[in-house]
C-alpha cells in the first residue's frame, strides 16, 4: 500500500493528514504551532507516521505536499502548494457538493470559489489586518476571560446585540475590556463581536461565487456563534463538513500528493 501526506504548516496550528492509495485517511494530527516551523511539522509529521503501522518515518511517504503559512519548512516535502488551493482540494474531497469557501485562518481571511474537480475558480483574501481571524477571536476570548470553546457558543444565547465599532483588533479589545467593565451583558458583547466579523465575511462571500450555500474552513469554522452570525448576515446556509474543517488544507494538500505521486 502506498501512503501519501499532507503538512498545513499554519501560524497558529500545525496539521497533518495522511491517506491511502485509495483516499481514505488514515492518519490525523493538530498541533499548536511552535515558533520554529521545521519543528512543529516534524511533530505533526511524526505524530501522524505513528499512527500507520506500515510507516516508519515521513521519508516512507510516497509523496509529501506542503501547504500553510510555513510551507517551505515542511521537511521532505516533495513539493509545496498554496493553502488556497489545497483548502479548495480538501473540501472538493470531504464534500464535493460545495463549491463556495470562507477560510478563517490564524492571520487572514480567504474566500475561495471551487471548479467542478476541485481546482480553483475564483479567490479574494483579506491580509492586511488581524480583525476577524482566529488571532482575533484569541485576543476577545481573553478579554472575557474565557478558553474559545466557551467564547465561540456564548454569543448564542444572546436576546441582543451590542454592536463593536472598531475595525482594529487591538482597538476592538479595549472596546470589548470597557464594555465589560460597564457591566453591559457578555453574551450580547459576543453577540456584536460575531456579527462584526460575519459582516467581513460578506465581500469574501461574493468573490467565493456563493449564491445559495457556502462552508467555512480553518479553526474558526468550530465557532458555533460566528457561524450562526455568518448565516444571519450572508442569508446562506452554512455547510457542515463530514471531516474536521481545521484539516482541510492538509487534506487538499494530501489529496494534491496522492494524484501526483500515482502517475
């Protein structure tokens, strides 16, 4: 059996995916990014062989694609590939119905429009500022002094919602730090929060081609209130996929490895 993998080296989480001949996974690791790139995907690298038992080490890969904002430290990748297009790949691979994206990374925003054989149709990214990635949703978490599970369902039991003005993530948490302070209801915050970044994701939604459907990739894809904000803002259905959306462009970039390496 041959064996083909995946490395997303991302700036906030590392992961790595490893599939079969065929294109079942067979292995799957998240790991919290280290400062050193190299490291952290020899981990997720290793971590992941381990769970193969025909495998000893990342070199018994037949072929090895990296993706991610750390791409070109994925050690013996056989070739690096961008996370637009391996987030593409992997959700054309977990759900092929889809054709529209809002990836929500640690550091930018992407919207990406999927072809029919998961290739790229269209894309739009937001980089420039840190408001309304998953750096943002961290540094609101520590505001309210919350782990982000526990952040991403508080905006659910919301009545209402009290709107965040600032556009800057160092600035939205002062807002958000006064507004606590004042004694002003924490759901409702949250509430505000999400729907300040919901309203972000509408350009990217568009650029993605999305008319009726849409899913969400990257780790802010587990935040049950900016998903449920997104829906109310975009008037879209939000997709569930059937594989942990934070592996999509490990998937992709594993899927990208096994067609390459079986020609």
């Amino acid at each position: 059996m041959k064996y083909f993998g995946g490395c997303d080296s991302g700036s906030t989480y590392t992961k790595c995916v490893i599939i079969d001949e065929n294109g079942k996974m067979v292995a799957d690791v998240t790991l919290k990014s280290r400062i050193n790139a190299v490291l952290s995907c020899q981990d997720a690298l290793d971590q992941a062989v381990a769970q193969v038992p025909d495998l000893n080490s990342a070199e018994d890969l037949t072929y090895l694609v990296g993706t991610g904002y750390g791409r070109n430290k994925v050690p013996f990748a056989d070739e690096n590939i961008s996370e637009i297009s391996c987030h593409a790949m992997g959700v054309h691979v977990a759900d092929p119905s889809v054709k529209a994206i809002i990836d929500i990374g640690g550091q930018d925003v992407k919207g990406i429009a999927v072809d029919t054989d998961g290739t790229v149709l269209n894309f739009a990214m937001n980089d420039k500022c840190a408001a309304g990635t998953g750096r943002f949703f961290e540094a609101m978490a520590r505001a309210f002094e919350m782990d982000l599970d526990e952040f991403s369902n508080l905006s659910l039991k919301a009545k209402n919602v009290i709107p965040i003005t600032a556009q800057c993530t160092v600035f939205a948490e002062s807002e958000v730090i006064s507004l606590v302070g004042e004694g002003k209801p924490m759901d409702e915050i949250a509430a505000g929060i999400e729907l300040s970044v919901a309203k972000r994701c509408f350009v990217m939604s568009k650029k993605a081609g999305a008319t009726d459907k849409i899913t969400l990739t990257g780790g802010c894809a587990k935040n049950a209130g900016l998903k449920a904000a997104i829906e109310q803002v975009l008037k879209l259905k939000v997709i569930d996929l059937p594989i942990d959306p934070q592996l999509m462009g490990a998937l992709g970039a594993a899927e990208f490895a096994r067609k390459k390496g079986n020609r």
